[in-house]
C-alpha cells in the first residue's frame, strides 16, 4: 500500500513557496510536481524513483524526499511573479514489493505574488501632482 501524505502548510511568497507536510500509512517517501496546468499529463507509475529536474508529462520533479519540508528559492525554479502554479505531492511506499508505490496525490494551488518595484523615480512633478515611473527588477516598468 502506497500509504499518504497530509500537507500541512503552503506559504507563498513573489518567486518562492514552502511546503510542509505528514506522512501516514506507510509512506517513507515525499514526490513533489509542480506545473502550470492541470490536469496532469502523466502521473508518477509504480517501481519508478524519480529525480529533481525529471519532466513527468507536464510537471516539473522538484523533489523525491524522505524530509518533511521543501524551501526552493527563486533561483531554483525562476517563478513567474502573479502566476498560477500547481503543486502536486505524492506519498511513495519505499520500502515493500514493486516500490515505490505512489498514492492518489493532492493538488495545491497557488498564485506567486507580483513583484515588487525595484527603482521608483519621479518622472514629472507640477504644484498639484506627481507621476513616477515604476521599474521591476527587470527594468520593465
């Protein structure tokens, strides 16, 4: 039996996101997708241990763990800001026959949080008003 996993917190932030979850029943192991849109394509199959970077149709692996917590950081997967993501975390029974054998899966939705501005300069200033020009961390404004 593929056993489960109860996830326990998702904190969101502009080009990242935590992960904490639980597992029971008999999972050992945490394999964690994350993708743009759902449903998935494919879904882990049973005897295959995945590694971080693996597509797996259209969700990217970001991790296969026995640890409790996922803390990526933006350089590690170049988030788009205000974006709708999909994370998709499967419970794996390691240890038994024709392992790992995955559960059902569960879906946590997120949208990443715009960006913030980089650079705010006055672009124009009259006695009654001021316009600024607002530039992300990219140059765009």
């Amino acid at each position: 039996e593929a056993g489960s996993i109860r996830l326990e917190e998702v904190l969101i932030e502009t080009y990242k996101f935590n992960l904490e979850w639980n597992y029971s029943g008999g999972a050992d192991h945490a394999l964690i997708l994350i993708s743009s849109e759902i449903p998935l394509t494919q879904v882990p199959q049973n005897g295959t241990i995945y590694a971080e970077g693996d597509s797996l149709g259209n969700a990217l692996v970001l991790t296969y763990t026995t640890d409790t917590l996922y803390q990526p950081y933006k350089n590690d997967l170049q988030l788009d800001p205000n974006t709708q993501y999909y994370i998709n975390i499967y419970g794996a029974a390691t240890y038994c026959t024709g392992g790992p054998l995955y559960d059902q899966g569960s879906i946590a939705p997120f949208t990443t949080m715009p960006a913030a501005p980089e650079k705010i300069t006055i672009k124009d200033q009259t006695t009654s008003s001021i316009t600024f020009d607002v530039e992300d961390e990219f140059g765009n404004k």
